[in-house]
C-alpha cells in the first residue's frame, strides 16, 4: 500500500513537471521584460525624452502588441510573423552574430538576448504569438 502511494506521489510530480515545461510563455511576464532591457533604449514609439523628440529607430516600436506586430520600415508584416520564428525579423536580428551589421542590438550598443531567452521567443512566436490580455506598455 505505501509503495503504491508512494509510486502515485512521483507520478503525478512527473506531470506537473511536463506540463510546466508545456505551459504556453506569457508575453507579459516573459517576453516583455526581454524587449525592455535590450530594445526599448531605441525601439520605444515617439515619446519626448528631456524636450526632445525620440523617434523609434527604423520605424520600429516594440511597447505594444500592435506596433510589434505592423514592424518596422524595412520589414513591414514581418517584424513577427505568428507561428514562423524562422521568418520573424525581431528574432532573426538578436540571433545574428554581434559583429554582424544587422544584429540588434547593434554592436556594443546594448545588452545581447541570452540563447535561453532567444529560444524562449522562439516557443512563443511559434505557438501563434499570443499577447494575452496584453495591449501597450502604459504612457510615462
Ligand atoms: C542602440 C539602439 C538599438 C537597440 C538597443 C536595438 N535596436 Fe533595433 N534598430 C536600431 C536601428 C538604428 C535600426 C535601423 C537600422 C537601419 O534602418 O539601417 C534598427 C532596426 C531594427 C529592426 C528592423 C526594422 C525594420 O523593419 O526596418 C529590427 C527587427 C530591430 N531593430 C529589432 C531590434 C530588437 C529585437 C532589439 C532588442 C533585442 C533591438 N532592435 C535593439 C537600433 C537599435
């Protein structure tokens, strides 16, 4: 009897454990704070900073779900592109080497997305690219 509620016990830890490893990445909680320390310094939508105006560099603003999704100047529709990773250019350009002159950030102007969180992006995108509840980063 101990054995067989012992054997149930690991059992069910084992499912928890791989429908964690399923459970779908929530933009808000694991992707956001991704953009904010290595994108936003140049990819906030037209803002003042200190009585100027700061554009979002390539026509590129990444603090909300719609401006993601429209993309920059050169790669209008495919700046994220739901369940293609491997056609969104908000990964391919972090995935560059940092030498290369389209990486972002470019080199030596910010912090490199880590493999772990660059994968994490990947899952995402894959998955359908889903914001949640999620709209816009709120006004300053
Ligand atoms: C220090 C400023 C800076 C940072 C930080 C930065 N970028 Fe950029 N990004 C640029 C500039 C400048 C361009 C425009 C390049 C051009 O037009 O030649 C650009 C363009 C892009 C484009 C192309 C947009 C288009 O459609 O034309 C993508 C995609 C992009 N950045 C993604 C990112 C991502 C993702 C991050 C964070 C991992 C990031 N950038 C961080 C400066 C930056």
């Amino acid at each position: 009897m101990k054995t067989k509620l012992a054997l149930a016990a690991l059992t069910a830890a084992f499912a928890v454990s791989a429908s964690a490893q399923d459970a779908p990445v929530d933009f808000e909680k694991q992707i956001l704070p991704i953009l904010k320390t290595s994108c936003f310094k140049c990819h906030e939508k037209e803002h003042e900073d200190n009585g100027k105006i700061k554009k979002p560099k390539g026509g590129l603003a990444l603090d909300s779900a719609e401006a993601i999704l429209k993309g920059g100047k050169d790669y209008p529709d495919e700046n994220v592109v739901a369940g293609k990773p491997e056609a969104s250019w908000l990964l391919k350009t972090m995935a560059l080497p940092e030498s290369d002159e389209y990486a972002m950030p470019p080199e030596g102007k910010g912090d490199r997305v880590s493999a772990a969180d660059q994968e994490l992006i990947k899952k995402w995108i894959a998955a359908g690219a889903n914001f949640g509840a999620w709209k816009a980063v709120e006004a300053k």
